[in-house]
C-alpha cells in the first residue's frame, strides 16, 4: 500500500490561497504516494473542484449526527454528498480547546464509518503525560474508548493518526525510533481489538513533519504516513513529502 500524507490545514488560508496551492500542486504530483487534504469546511468545495483527482478532500471535523436541528454543525451525510472522502477525528486541539473526549469521539467515528468515509482518529499524550511514563496507558486509553464496540463491517474505513501533543507546531519530533515503539503498541491494540484488519489498519504519524525528517519515519515498520499540518500549507513542501521534490 502507498504511504499515505494527510495536509490538515487546520484553520488557515484563504480562497486565492487555495487556488495558488492548487495550481502548484497539481503540476508536480505524480501519486507515487497518496495526498489528502482537510481543509476549513467552508473551503471544501473549492479543494474538490480544485485539487487533481488523484487527491482526496475531506474536512477536519464533523458532527456526531447526519441531520436535524444541529445549528452551527457539518452534516457527515452532506460532507458524502458532496463527494468528501474522510474526517480528521479527535485531534489534540478539539480535544483541548472544544472539551472533545475520547468517550464521546466514539459516537462521531461510528456515524461518520457508517456513511461512508474514512475516520482518521487522532490519539496522542502530552509533554507532562510522557515525562510521567503514561505514554502507552494514555494511548490505550484513547483506542478504546474510542474504538469501543465499532462495527467490525467498517473497520476498512479506520486510520489511527498517532501525533504526541508536544510535538504538534513546535518543531519537535518524535525520533523515528520514539515514534515507531507507540506506533507498534498501536498496531498490537487493532491486532486484538480487530484481528483480521489489525495488520492492515494504516497508522500516520504527525508532529513537525518536515520534509528533512519525513523519509526517516516512512522508514519504519508502522509508520504508514503522516498527518501535516505547517509542512502542508505550502505546495513545495507537501509536494517533497509526498515523494515529488
Ligand atoms: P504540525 O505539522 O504543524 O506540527 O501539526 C501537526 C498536526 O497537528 C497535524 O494534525
């Protein structure tokens, strides 16, 4: 399977910037690896009509419901409707500044699985959390309250996104070696919670992925990608980490 890059751009750019992206972007890509991008929901209709069809949009967050009196939310079923591909679920800033919980980010992987798309369910511990050791028992923790009784039917439509807190938009790594040990208790999680899609199931890194440090942590064993936020907001870099310099 082809590694796979993940551009969360979080809540920047604006619509010209989008088009400049795109205009770049798709000249150079050659999907020697595979490129989605989650844009601000309000975005996502000019990245579908923009983006090369060999890239896959999607949004950074959506409600735990399909429809009905939601006001303010995004509708999982109308994201399907207009041809989105996946969610980003669960990163560390909706868990820290919007109260998510990994107990009630299981109602939203489940619906959003059910309609379709693929849940990019985002685990990570914090600085103090690490330096406390808590690393492995806060991820196990995150997996399954997360993952707790998902239909096993769906589990095609999972991907793990493994980003320490520490290290998002500080410009601090994890080593690959650091990162591929959680990666590797990860996979041994899905390989006992879901066993014939634990070895299948890809698990993305993210946290300061540069283009200088990328080839490094594709290298190891359970790292299949990246989740990106700074390095893919501009076209050269998430092109060079995507293979194409
Ligand atoms: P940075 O790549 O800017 O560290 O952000 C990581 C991230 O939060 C991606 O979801």
């Amino acid at each position: 399977m082809k590694k796979l890059l993940v551009g969360n751009w979080k809540m920047n750019k604006n619509s010209h910037e989008v088009a400049e992206f795109f205009k770049t972007f798709n000249e150079h890509f050659s999907e020697k690896r595979e490129a989605w991008i989650a844009s601000q929901s309000i975005h996502f209709p000019i990245v579908e009509e923009l983006k090369t069809s060999g890239v896959k949009a999607g949004l950074q967050n959506c409600s735990e419901h399909i429809d009905g009196a939601f006001t303010g939310e995004v509708s999982p079923r109308a994201l399907k409707d207009m041809n989105g591909h996946f969610v980003i679920l669960g990163h560390s800033e909706r868990r820290q500044y919007f109260g998510e919980t990994s107990r009630g980010l299981n109602a939203k992987v489940r619906t959003v699985m059910n309609e379709g798309l693929v849940a990019v369910y985002c685990v990570g511990e914090t600085l103090s959390e690490r330096e406390n050791g808590q690393t492995l028992s806060i991820i196990e923790d995150q997996l399954h309250q997360g993952l707790n009784d998902q239909s096993k039917a769906n589990i095609d439509n999972l991907i793990i996104a493994y980003e320490p807190v520490w290290a998002i938009g500080t410009g601090k790594t994890a080593t690959p070696k650091e990162a591929q040990e959680v990666h590797a208790y990860i996979r041994s999680i899905l390989q006992t919670k879901f066993p014939s899609f634990g070895d299948k199931t890809r698990i993305l890194y993210g946290g300061s992925v540069k283009p200088d440090n990328i080839e490094e942590l594709l290298a190891q064993k359970d790292i299949d990608g990246g989740l990106v936020g700074g390095a893919s907001l501009k076209a050269k870099d998430f092109l060079a980490l995507c293979g194409d310099k």
